[in-house]
C-alpha cells in the first residue's frame, strides 16, 4: 500500500549467547554456530526480500562479493526495476565493491558511521575485526582463488549444528558491574566499613563450637605489613586428632543425609556469598593483596562451585540399572569417608570453597586446612557454611601449621582422601606420606593434587598484536603473576619478536603498581616478605640469563615487586624453567612454529597455555600438541570458569581431575556394584510357623 517499507539487511559479526545476556537482551531468535550459518541465512533473507520487493525496499549491505553478486543475480532474474533495491558498502572498507556494483547499473550506498567518538570507534573496531577475521572473504586470498570457489555457495558443517543452544547447560554468576556508581560506591565504602574490623581473632570450629588454642598466628594485609588484619587460632595435634574423631563419629549420619539436603546446603552457602560479595572482596583486598575487580571474580567462582557441584550430585545420585532375566545389577556411588582440604593463599575464597564443597556434597566429612596468611578469609567461608546449615561434625575449620598439624593429618590413619592446592614440592611430599601404610589404616589414601604450572603463551607470525600484548600482561601480571595459571614464559616467533616486545614493554610501562585497595591498581604486592625475596633472587637469575626490556619500581612499605620483563632467554635458562608465582615474565624467540611447539612442552609442568595466531593450522596443531590441561586460543590463560573451563593440567602440575568439570566429584565417591539373582526357588521358612 503506496510507498514499499525500506529494509536493511546487514551481515554483521553474529554474537553468541554470553554477548546476548551481557547486553540484557531477551530475543527469542537463535544464535548461529559459526560464520558459514550466518552467511546461509543471510542470503535466504535477502532472497526473500528480493521476491517481496513490490512491498520492500531491499538495501543490501555486505563486503561478501558472493552475497553481492547473489543479490544482483536474482534482482537480474526477477526483472526487479533498480529503483527498488540499493546496495551498501561501508565507506572505506569496500570502495572497488561499490564502484564494480555501480558499474553495473545498481544503487549503492557507500555509509559512514557518524556521531558521538566511543561508539564510533567501537563500530569501526568490531567492523575491521569483522573483516580481519580468518572467516571474513576479504582474507581468502583472492587473487589467487578461482572465481568458482569465491563464488560457491557457504557450506554449513554436518558435524555441528546449525544453531547454538538457546540456554547455557550451568548460569555462571555475573560479576559485579562496576561501571555502575552505585555498585562502585557500595564496594568502597563495605572495603572501609571491613577495615573498621581488622585485628579481630578468629578461633578454629571443632565438632561444632569454637575452641580455644594455645598457638596463634597474625594475618598481615601484604600493601601495608603493620596492618593486623586478624589473629587466628592454630590448633595443636591432640586437637587435631580429636577433630578427626568427632568427623569419624558424624560420618555415618551425613553418609546417610539426602543428597537434596546437602545439596540444599550449598545453595544456600551460595546466597549467603552473594549477599555477602561486597564484604568478602573486602577481605581478600586486604588479606591477600588481590585487586577489587579479580577478588569479585573470585566470589562469583566460589558461588558456582557451590551451585555446580550441588547440581552435579544430584546427576550422580541414585542407580544405574543393567538387569538381565534373572538377575539385577546396580551400580551407585557412596562417600570415601573422612577428607582433608589443604588450600592455598592465591585464590584464598573459590578454591577452598570448590574443594571443600565437593568433599561434603558427596557425603564425606570434611576438615579443611586452610593457608596460614588466609585463614581470616577461610574462617569467613567456614561462617557462611555454619550459618547454611551444616551439621554438627560434618564440617571442621582447622588452621594450623602445614608443617606439623598438616603433616600428621596426611598421616592419620583415619583420613581416607587429601585434596590439595600448593607448591610441587608440598604437593609431593603430602603424595610420598599418603602412599604410606599406617599402622591400623585399612585403605588406601587418594590424593588429589593441584601444583602449578610454567605457562607459556606462543605469538606466531600471524597473531593479532594488539590483542597478544593485551592477553599476555594480564596473563602475567594480574595478581602479580601469583596465579597458578599464570603466564611465565612468551614464547615469539622471530619475524614478529622486536615489533611484539616493543609493544609489550610500553603496555608493561603504563600498569600501576600499589596497595590493592586503591582503585586505580593493576598490580598490588605479593603475599609476604618470604615471597618477595624469592622472587627477587630469581630477578637477579634472571638478569643474568637475559636482557632486561623493562622493570617497575616497587613501591614502599608493603611486599612489592615491580613487573619485569626479561628478553633474550634461552628455553633451558632457570626463569623458563622454574615457577616464579611472581610478576616475571620471560620472552623467548624461537625461529619457527615447529620450535615454539617444542620449547612450549619443554617443561615438568602441563596445566595452562595459549597460543595467539590467525593461521588455521597453527591453531589446530596447538590444540593436538600443545602439552596443557587448558589451552587458550586468542585469549588471555587465566580466569577458567567453572563448568565452561574445568581445570587442571598433568605430568608435574598435578593429578586427579579438572574442577568445576563433570568428573570432579567421582574423586570424592567410591564405586559400588550389587548383583542379585532374582530367580527364587522356594520360600524361606518363616520362622515360628507350622
């Protein structure tokens, strides 16, 4: 009816399911797999736009000359007058498209982005990522392709599918958005509402009350050492023992719990977190020095673990059924029994969180051992789980000393599993002392150990630089390079070495280094005195083994320890060789992908790894070969989500499985088989009958 409605068909970067909820858009559309899908329905739109064309006016917008020529040949084939279509091209970016479009007699639109800067630029940058993409037509080597290949139609991949799922399998929890004022303004003012509450005393909980002890330690906040952030009670071996008794007492009632009920307690324990986040990043800003942003990502990490593993046991419960005529067979799993959690400093909340969570939704009685210079945020996650519901016995807060309480504990012949986060050297000796037979002790100990990694990152020829630099500085440097997942090691091949480090260095020049509860730091400090001067011995190695492109200062008074990048550095040289957990980072050239392949799996350790490129093959080679628990591909290598990352690595970086994956609760369950033959013959004689 009169003048045709004008529709715009615009082939953009399809956006997957976490950029829909990121921007809070509810569409009921799907979201494609790939970019042969989107270029699949693109051209069935535009087909369908071309045969209504009496009611629309097409404005056809691509740089995909398939797609263009598409257009033309059924405007061609319909006789569609050309006042009734027009094509678009974006205003430097397809300027000889539009003059060939115009030279064939068609309308074209040549457009610009015009209006406020940040928008614009952000359009400009998602235009050209579009069309730098491996995937884009402009990077199929165009010259030297027949035209019968450029003009193919797309082919969609039998083995995925076509759309991707319209709901993530596991809603992770949304980190805090601190780009809304309030937000911001409420995580400053609960950080100095919770300083009003440092130099408190923490007492451990043993079969369900707090107990005294006669040794204590202090938690120094690491940006300010003469800040007390609390005294906490380390309890004696008799007291340990007797923790494991009262666990031993309680296991066969919590063994017997409904896994709803225990399940039910995690949720729970997750609410609580939530409600809490604000004070809990509070107190990992001051205990262990973590800047605000990644202690609210630690939070989120700790509440999924509860919800995961909550959901996760209740798939595991119940039997699996393989009957025959005549006979049931039932398979199920049950509790081990008693379990020691021994948890580290670096993620002070979501590890210790994730490991001991698992160990009682799985119906073991569980005592958890936190690091000493922690144990005021572990004693905040030892509340949350008292006030959730945990019963009486089921759950034990233990702060002690690793090397007596925690020792004797590994020991003890009541102890079936150990899980632990740690060093290597922790790590190995916890596995010697648990495959030792103790008098009394009528099973076997299973380990689980998580123990750091040598990350390395490998930049070939290819890779996209900005991108590289950005991922590799906040791979090696947040948290002051004091994660287990780390960056280490920059692995560069030659033809673009002198370009990325020149980068690198200025991008390691702008971080700002200092107290961690300041808003503006990227850097705090490391965690104690102990670490600082470790890490400041390797320096010195280093120094020797390479040349040094850039060093921060470290600020006073607190443990600092300014970012570093050495160059130069042979593969065998101690700092490529040795875990650091500080901000050191090494950069190695290597002459070609073949030896950055071989030099990336020349170390004991195998947990994380990335590699950043745009050749298709590289990447597959490095999914095949690069020995890692997770490899990240164009992207930064730490930060694993649970559920989406499950994590973990092998050879030296530990053993059992990956956390917050499908096979991590089977570590806490012992298998059970029961066959019955149900092919009766008589009747038992009922006793007292005639």
């Amino acid at each position: 009816r009169g003048t045709p409605v004008t529709v715009r068909l615009v082939k953009g970067a399809y956006w997957d399911r976490e950029t829909i909820r990121a921007q809070q858009h509810d569409w009921p559309q799907p979201v494609y797999n790939d970019k042969a899908a989107t270029d699949v329905n693109f051209e069935r739109l535009t087909r369908l736009l071309l045969e209504h064309h009496e009611y629309l006016y097409a404005a056809i917008g691509s740089h995909n000359v398939r797609s263009q020529a598409l257009a033309c040949a059924i405007a061609e084939t319909l006789n569609i007058p050309p006042r009734r279509l027009e094509m678009q091209v974006l205003y430097g970016m397809g300027d000889k498209l539009a003059k060939a479009l115009a030279k064939r007699g068609h309308r074209v639109r040549v457009y610009c982005p015009y209006g406020e800067l940040l928008p614009g630029m952000s359009y400009l940058i998602r235009r050209l990522l579009e069309n730098t993409a491996n995937s884009s037509f402009l990077r199929q080597n165009l010259e030297n392709r027949p035209i019968e290949e450029l003009i193919a139609p797309p082919q969609l991949d039998p083995q995925k599918p076509e759309f991707a799922p319209q709901s993530l399998p596991f809603a992770n929890a949304p980190d805090s958005d601190y780009a809304q004022g309030e937000i911001r303004d409420r995580a400053w003012q609960t950080l100095s509402n919770v300083r009003q509450q440092l130099g408190q005393s923490y007492q451990p909980w043993i079969n369900g009350e707090f107990v005294s002890t006669q040794g204590t330690a202090q938690s120094l906040n690491p940006s300010n050492p003469d800040e007390v952030v609390g005294t906490v009670g380390l309890i004696s071996i008799e007291q340990a023992d007797e923790a494991v008794a009262t666990a031993k007492a309680a296991f066969s009632a919590w063994r017997q719990t409904p896994v709803a009920e225990r399940a039910g307690i995690l949720r729970k324990a997750a609410e609580l977190m939530e409600q809490r986040r604000h004070e809990l990043n509070a107190w990992m800003v001051l205990e262990v020095g973590k800047p605000l942003r990644e202690c609210d990502g630690e939070v989120s990490e700790a509440i999924d673990f509860c919800r995961y593993y909550a959901s996760e046991m209740e798939r595991l419960q119940g039997e699996t059924a393989y009957d025959i005529p005549g006979e049931t067979n039932r398979y199920h799993y049950q509790p081990r029994g008693i379990s020691l959690i021994i948890s580290p400093w670096n993620f002070p909340l979501a590890i210790p969180t994730g490991m001991t969570v698992a160990s009682l939704v799985a119906g073991n009685c569980t005592l958890l051992k936190p690091a000493e210079v922690s144990s005021v945020i572990a004693a905040q996650l030892a509340q949350i789980l008292i006030e959730a519901g945990i019963p009486k016995g089921v759950f034990q807060f233990i702060p002690g000393k690793g090397s007596t309480v925690g020792a004797h504990l590994v020991k003890h012949p009541d102890v079936q599993m150990i899980t632990f986060t740690g060093s290597q050297e922790v790590g190995c000796q916890i596995y010697r002392d648990a495959a030792l037979l103790q008098p009394g002790q009528k099973h076997l100990k299973r380990v689980i150990a998580e123990m750091g990694g040598k990350n390395g990152i490998i930049i070939d020829e290819s890779a996209d630089l900005d991108q590289a630099v950005a991922g590799v500085v906040q791979s090696a440097f947040g948290y002051s390079g004091q994660k287990c997942s780390a960056c280490s090691r920059v692995i560069v091949l030659e033809s673009v070495y002198e370009t990325f480090v020149e980068r690198l260095t200025e991008a390691v020049r702008s971080l700002n280094v200092g107290d961690a509860s300041k808003p503006g730091t990227q850097v705090g400090p490391v965690i104690d005195a102990k670490a600082q001067q470790r890490i400041r011995e390797y320096i010195a190695q280093g120094k020797q083994e390479g040349t040094v492109a850039v060093e921060l200062a470290s600020p006073e008074p607190g443990y600092f320890v300014g970012p570093i990048v050495i160059t130069e550095v042979a593969p065998e040289a101690t700092i490529a060789q040795e875990e650091i957990f500080g901000p050191v980072l090494a950069v190695l050239k290597v002459a070609d992908f073949d030896e950055a392949l071989r030099v990336a799996n020349d170390t004991n350790y195998a947990l994380t790894g990335g590699i950043y490129s745009r050749t298709p093959s590289h990447i597959d080679r490095a999914m095949a070969e690069f020995e890692v628990g997770n490899l990240y591909v164009n992207r930064g290598i730490t930060g694993a989500i649970v559920s989406r990352q499950p994590f973990g690595g092998f050879k030296l970086s530990g053993v059992g499985s990956k956390a917050g994956g499908p096979d991590y609760l089977l570590q806490f369950l012992e298998p059970r088989t029961i066959t019955e033959n149900i092919q009766r013959h008589g009747f038992a004689p009922i006793e007292g009958a005639e």
